[in-house]
C-alpha cells in the first residue's frame, strides 16, 4: 500500500471519529465509535509503515506498533517529544514545514530518525494537517513515515555503476584519441619518404582528417558528457589546428570563428567536424593565391530548429564551372557525402569570394 493511500484512509477514519465524538448522546454513537477505532488499530497494525499523530508543536499522541522497527516500544515513543528522535541537522526543516502546515495543508520530507542503537534510519514522510473539529485548541497533523534506506542503498549501486562505465567510456575515448594519433605519426612518418609533393599533400590531408576525428575524442575524454559536444570548443581547437599545419599561409589570414555555445551528439561533432575540415583546409589552400591576406570566417546559426554552419572566405573563389557535387575532388567529395549522412542542405554563394552553408537539423540524426 503507497502512503498516499494509507494516509488518506487514515485521515477519513479520524474524521470519522471526530464526528462520532460530536454526536450528541445516542446509544449507537459509543458502538460506531469503537469500531472506528477497532479499524484504526487494525490499520496501524497491519502496515510497516510508521503512523504518527500529535500537535504541531511535536508531541506524540498516536504511534503505530511497526516503531518496534526502531527498536523502540509504543509505551517509550508515546507521549515524547517526537522531535527527539530526528537527525539534528533534519530539525530545522521538519520545524519550518509544521509551522507552515495550516496553510499548505500537506508535506513530504525526508528524515532521518533514530534507532535505539544509535545509528539513523532515512523515511520519507507524507505530512497532513488534521481537519480541525472546533474543539482543539492547537493544529493537530499524521504522518506516514516510510522507511526508504533499501531504496537509497539501490540508487547509489546505481550510481556507482554509472560512475564506473563513465571512467570506462572516457578511458575508451581516451585510447581512441591515442590510436588514431599513432596514425596520424604513421603517415606523418611514410609521408617523408615521397618526394612528390603532390603525395605529401595528399599524406597531410588524411592526417589532419585524422586529428580531426581524434579531437572528437579529445574533447569528449575531457567533459561531463560522454555523448554530446560542446561545439564551440571542438570547431576552435580544431580551426586553430588546421591553421597550424599551414602556418606558412594562415599567418597571413584572419580567422574570425562565431559559435555559440551549443552541444552536438557526437555524431553530428564527428560529421560536421570533418566538413569543417575539409573547408577550411580549402580555403588556406586554394582561396588565398596570389593574395597578401585574407579573410576567413566560420560561423553557426540556430534558427527554426535548424543550424546554419557556414565557411566562407573573401579569397579568388571557387573555379568557373565547377559543381560539386560531380567534382572529382576527395574533399568536396567527402563533404557531399558527410552533408547526406546528416541529411543536410548544402547552399554556396561565389560573390566576393566562396561561402558554403550546410543547413541541418541535430534531430535528424
């Protein structure tokens, strides 16, 4: 029985006999009243749940028989001060929900009550104001208290076991990042037996495709959460890292990133990472020629449930005739395959420069 149940039917057998008592004489009435109270017993007895009744003020007046839980007797419990037996850091919350309970009327608390051996014992407790029947002179309140240590005890197995795959699911990510820089090092290290510089360009691409996934990991091995992104920290690290690798250009460019802070799942990190990727990479590569500077901007959007990244560059633009979707370039390639898996739009805009914007929406993923 839940003790919103059990409370309710206690708080209608004590209206039932606070009626009774204000009958007038009737021989009827001692009869009725002694099969509510009979009724009473019988319910205190046949729950574990704790039964309580008293004035606001903290005095015991009614305790069930389950107090034996406790350690305790009816006799020893009945008529103390009930707030003797609270944690002493739980008193002033119980004390505050009491003297607000002629107004709130009802309350649930968790406290923790003494067992005789000295140790505490965690109950939620559903507190009720008892209708007043004109004669009492101070509020009167039950409380049904359950004793939920079990049920603590569980939620903290839980706890710990979600803790534990947390530390395994960073450590994962962790030895991702490390493998996937192994490779990164492999290529870096086969690329310098080739003289032709078009297989060199070709060996830095993957390897910085590569570290563009391992940030991925990087990033994930050092939040909270193990499956969303913080995007605007990906897209900085991995637009620095990029320029960086050609550092022999990028000096000479000003990179402007506006990002908002918003968290991607990460396979919406991975898929818009690389497309970033390959643009930027684009740009630093083709757009500048010939240019003493330039300017680069990477920006997201969010509107109507939809986001607007986009890559653009004030460069020499984009070849005359060129489509990409049927180039034969890898990198446009890959971002026309990423934009699909992420059932994307791809908008391009060649006035004064290159503009790519790739509208998307996380839940499609």
């Amino acid at each position: 029985m839940t003790t919103d149940i059990l409370l309710s039917i206690t708080q209608q057998l004590h209206r039932i006999e606070e009626r009774l008592s204000a009958l007038e004489p009737n021989p009827v009435a001692p009869i009725l009243l002694e099969t509510t109270h009979s009724m009473i017993d019988h319910l205190a007895d046949a729950t574990s749940d704790l039964i309580i009744e008293g004035p606001l003020s903290g005095r015991v007046e009614f305790i069930s028989p389950s107090i034996a839980q406790l350690g305790y007797s009816i006799s020893t419990v009945l008529y103390s001060d009930g707030f003797s037996f609270v944690h002493p850091d739980d008193l002033p919350e119980i004390r505050t929900i009491l003297s607000h309970l002629p107004e709130t009327k009802t309350a649930t608390i968790i406290l923790r009550i003494a067992h005789s051996d000295g140790y505490y014992i965690p109950f939620e407790c559903r507190i009720n104001l008892i209708p007043s029947n004109g004669d009492q002179t101070e509020p009167r309140a039950i409380i049904v208290a359950r004793d939920i240590s079990e049920r603590i005890r569980t939620l903290q197995e839980l706890q710990q076991s979600v803790d534990e795959k947390d530390v395994l699911l960073k450590e994962i990510h962790h030895r991702v990042k490390n493998n996937l820089q192994i490779i990164s090092s492999m290529l870096n290290i086969q690329g310098h037996y080739f003289g032709d510089p078009h297989v060199k360009a070709v060996f830095k691409e993957c390897q910085n495709r590569i570290r563009s996934m391992a940030l991925v990991h990087e990033t994930l091995y050092q939040s909270k959460s193990l499956a969303n992104i913080e995007f605007s920290t990906y897209i900085k690290n991995l637009v620095n890292r990029i320029a960086a690798t050609y550092r022999e250009i990028s000096h000479t460019v000003d990179v402007t990133i506006l990002v908002p802070e918003v968290s991607f799942h990460i396979d919406t990190a991975v898929a818009c990472g690389l497309i970033v990727n390959e643009l930027v990479t684009n740009a630093f590569k083709y757009a500048f020629e010939g240019r003493a500077s330039g300017q680069l901007w990477v920006t997201l959007i969010e509107h109507d449930s939809k986001y607007l990244l986009t890559v653009r560059d004030n460069g020499i633009g984009l070849p005359r005739g060129i489509d990409i979707k049927k180039s034969n370039s890898m990198g446009l390639e890959l971002v026309m395959t990423l934009s699909r898996q992420l059932d994307a739009e791809i908008e391009i805009d060649k006035i004064n420069g290159t503009s790519f914007t790739l509208v998307f929406s996380e839940r499609s993923l």
